[in-house]
C-alpha cells in the first residue's frame, strides 16, 4: 500500500528534502515535487495556480469537502495545501483498486463536484492548464479534468477525496467523465492491464459509472466520442511535452505510450456500440 495521500504515479530522482518534508509519488502536472510537511502538502506554484485556488475555495464553500483547501504560499514560494488522510493506489495498482463499490464511489464523489462547480465563476484573468482538452463549449464548467487512481484519495474502500487539481480548468463534464473512466474502467488493452480489472466485466465497469450521472443515451454517446478525443489529443500533448524536456514525461513516452495509447483508442472503437447502449 502506498503512503497515505500519495499523489502521482512516476518518482523521479528525489531531491534533498528538509527534515520536516516527506517526498511524495510526485504528479506528473507538477513534476514531481510534491511533499507533505505535517498535515499540509507543498506543490510548486505554476501560472495556473491562482486559479485553482480560487476554484478550490469555491469548493469548500458550496459544501464540496472532498477537495484540498489552499492556504497560501510558504517561504519557498510554493502552494501550501491542506491533507486529505487516506490510501492513493500508485503502479503497480494494489487489487483495491478494482472494487465495483470503490469504482461508484468515485463517480458519486465527481459527480458531487460537478454540482458545485455550477456557481463557480472564474476570475477574469484566469490560468488554466487546457493542454490536453478540447475547446471548452458556453456551458462548461471548471473541471478536474484528471480524475485518475492516482488522484483519489480512498478510505475504507470508498472515495472520499479528490486530489491535483493541476489540470483543473473549464470543461464540459462529459470530457471530465470520459477521462475519469479512461482511468477507473479502465479504457484500456488487455495487455496493458496488470491489476483485477483486466479479468473484469469493463463494458458492465463503464455501464455502472455512467449510470450514477444518470446519462441519456445521446450523453453516454458523447462520453464515448470525447474519450476518443481526449486520448487523440493526449497523444499529440504527451510527445510536445516529452519533446519539451519534461523528464517524468519523457519517461512514459519512451515506455510506449504511444502504442499504449493506440491500443486503447482500438479497445474504444471495438466496443463503442456496447457502451452506449
């Protein structure tokens, strides 16, 4: 099991940390450096960050309590947040991580977020991270946009936090449920499965997390479309930030990504008449 709260799935090489810092899986948004003093998380401070904790304070004050709280910056520059205590399934994924009533949980849980996000009105100079997404539609809301294993925080098999909000911008929920069940299903080969989730029922997987966002059969379609989307478009984002000198991204290009990622997009297509039924 992994440290409690652990964010991200690829540890570079650790740099020294103060005796009070605990290195953590670092997120590959913010490359890695992330620790935990106490019950606070450092994370750099990037362009979008101000936005992101507007957005963060938002949450708390519609009553989403799931989300990190920021509480400024330290004397290194960097954001300070509050801890989420918890269990975070980092590669390899424990069998934990297959749990059909975990995999709800985590719908139930975005789908919470989704509602309180509806009053949130970015400030006018806002920062986001839009990289990997489509152009964002009149009505979309500011979403997480990486709800991966990695990004939950789990207690006593069930969802109860959402981390790294890196990614966080406006978006239409349906691109944020297609990136969520990219991951969670997973939309993914066989062969790039290594968890109880290969051995599973994923169409009854997809079925059973759309079916708590309470999807029509045009939204189900529209999930399917925009996954297809998110993972053309991420295979493009992936090479110009591998090719940009990014080491953690580098990493996972020259690991196959790309093929990886081909094979996923196949398993998409091969059931794509399934999912939207």
């Amino acid at each position: 099991m992994p440290p409690a709260g652990t964010v991200g799935a690829v540890t570079p090489a650790e740099p020294p940390h103060a005796p009070d810092e605990h290195a953590l899986a670092g997120g590959m948004g913010s490359g890695g450096a992330v620790v935990r003093v106490g019950d606070t998380v450092r994370r750099p401070f990037r362009a979008h960050s101000p936005a992101v904790h507007a957005f963060l304070d938002h949450l708390a004050q519609a009553g989403f309590a799931a989300s990190p709280r920021p509480l400024g910056r330290d004397e290194q520059g960097r954001e300070v947040l509050t801890w989420i205590e918890g269990d975070v399934g980092v590669p390899p994924f424990p069998d934990w991580v297959a749990d059909d009533g975990l995999l709800v949980s985590v719908a139930a849980l975005q789908r919470q977020m989704h509602v309180a996000a509806r009053t949130f009105r970015p400030p006018p100079d806002a920062v986001w991270d839009t990289a990997n997404l489509p152009p964002a539609g009149p009505d979309a809301l500011v979403c997480h946009n990486d709800l991966c294993v990695e990004n939950v925080v789990v207690r006593e098999g069930a969802a109860v936090g959402v981390i790294d909000f890196d990614f966080a911008a406006p978006s239409d929920p349906l691109v944020d449920i297609a990136i969520a069940a990219r991951h969670w299903i997973p939309v993914r080969d066989d062969r790039d499965i290594d968890d109880p989730r290969r051995d599973a029922d994923r169409v009854a997987r997809w079925r059973a997390f759309t079916d708590v966002h309470d999807l029509s059969t045009a939204d189900r379609a529209g999930v399917v479309a925009n996954l297809g989307e998110y993972l053309d478009k991420a295979l493009v984002s992936m090479k110009a930030r591998a090719d940009a000198g990014n080491p953690l991204y580098r990493k996972v290009w020259d690991e196959g990504y790309a093929a990886q990622n081909r094979r996923s997009r196949a398993w998409l297509d091969d059931h794509t008449t399934d999912l939207i039924a």
